[in-house]
C-alpha cells in the first residue's frame, strides 16, 4: 500500500501517475508485532519527540521505526517535515525512509535498520563499544558525512539545510559507512536564497553562533555542526563533557586554546 503527500519541491524522483510522492505505509498493528508491541528490549533510540525501536517486518527486513509523541504538536511538525524532506531522495551517507503510520494519533516512520547504531553511543558512548575506530575508520566517516551533507546543500532542488548536524544524528551501518539521519528540524532553501529566518533550534555545542544569535540559518550553519562533529571523530570525545576538569569541559574551547598557543609559539 501506498500513500500520497502533496510535496511542493522539483526533485528528480520517482511519482505516482497523479505528480505526488509515495511512500509505503503500514498498519500501526503491523509494527506493533514487528517491535514486539514496542518494548523496551527493542528500544534503539530516544529523542526529544519520541522514541526508536529495532524490529522486523514479515518478509525478514530489519527497520528501526520512529515513534513520534502523540500528544506532542512539534512531533507532529517533526514527523511531516521528515516526510516532506527524504521521502524521495537515496544516498549513500542519508537514512533510508521506508515507510510510515499515520493511523489515529500514531504518527511512526520506518527506516532502514543500521547495526551499529549512531556515533554517540560507539565512538563517543560511555558504554563499552567493540568497534575499532582506527582512523582509517574516522577518515572514512567524516568523508562520508561530508559527502552528504554536498549532497543535501548541493546536489537536490530545492536544496536542504538539516539544522541539527550532531553525532546522535550520524547512523552507522555494518561496514561503517555513515548515514545521515533525523530530518526532523530540516528546512529547504529556496531558489536563490542565502538564507532562511526561523526559531532557533538544534542542539547546543553545534549551533553556529550568528545562527543563534540572528535565527538566520544558512549552509554554514550545518558546516559549523559537522566542523564540531569532525573535532569529536579526531579526539573520540563528546563536545561537552562535565566531567572533566573546568579547563577541558568543552572541547572546542580546549581546541581553539590549544591553537592560540601554538600560533603564540610560531
């Protein structure tokens, strides 16, 4: 079964006869038995408008299906901007939208299922992780994410800024290729925009600041994240950590001391 959004954007995609995007949708019952009526032992994910759960539809495909707060109006907004967003792109480095639910006040979207789950919890995660991040391994994914985000900003009409670039945000599949994700706070930039003025939102540590101060979001702003998320990948540490001596708590302050000092010693 498929179901029709009335997406207002020129992308080189596949259409139904009637010029609007399709994607599969599936019962809520359907996912409930996929996830195991969504319990706890399947839950992958949690964010600010809902939470992710691994399971396994009938034909033996893994997904990780999206469950968006019922009672919340911005996980509604979330779940229609995604939609509106990836329902009808493919790259290598973005997430795989499956399919959907929008039964009653279930509002689900299905992905495809990545194994090694995102950047925050193996790479920079306080739990153990069994993945080597050898640097062969970091090159190839801020490579990877670099090439997405081209592709996001460059290569689709109209052109998307995603907002909230961020290591939470980064999915990893079995060889470790990483794969954008959560599309939920994303805007398109219209023809010959440089710029589009909204709320300010994101997540602190990764907001450009002329985007946090103006509320003028731009290319650069999503460039400012993955420059953040890049300094992660090389130190294998999270932003912030308050844990650490006061000095070292925010890792793009400890970079840009270390840095001055340097240039002091040239």
């Amino acid at each position: 079964m498929d179901c029709c959004f009335p997406l207002s954007r020129g992308r080189h995609a596949a259409k139904g006869d009637d010029g609007v995007h399709r994607v599969k949708v599936f019962s809520c019952n359907e996912l409930r038995k996929a996830t195991q009526n969504f319990s706890e032992a399947n839950k992958i994910g949690e964010g600010g408008f809902g939470s992710v759960y691994r399971g396994m539809l009938k034909d033996g495909t893994f997904v990780a299906a999206k469950v968006l707060s019922a009672t919340s109006r911005q996980g509604i907004g979330e779940f229609l901007t995604e939609l509106t967003a990836i329902s009808d792109i493919k790259h290598e480095n973005l997430v795989t939208l499956i399919g959907c639910c929008a039964e009653g006040n279930h509002r689900i979207l299905v992905y495809n299922y990545l194994e090694n789950n995102s950047l925050q919890q193996t790479l920079l995660g306080s739990r153990y992780s069994s993945i080597q991040f050898n640097w062969e391994a970091r090159v190839k994914i801020a490579i990877g994410v670099a090439r997405g985000l081209a592709f996001l900003h460059e290569e689709i009409r109209p052109h998307i800024i995603h907002r909230d670039i961020k290591a939470s945000n980064i999915l990893l599949d079995k060889d470790l290729t990483p794969k954008i994700s959560d599309f939920g706070l994303a805007r398109l930039l219209p023809p010959n925009a440089t710029h589009v003025s909204t709320r300010v939102a994101g997540t602190l540590g990764y907001l450009a600041p002329e985007y946090a101060i103006r509320g003028q979001v731009t290319k650069k702003s999503d460039i400012y994240g993955y420059g953040v998320l890049l300094l992660e990948i090389v130190c294998g540490r999270c932003n912030t950590n308050t844990r650490l001596p006061r000095e070292d708590q925010f890792l793009l302050e400890k970079v840009s001391s270390l840095a001055a000092d340097n240039t002091e010693n040239l």
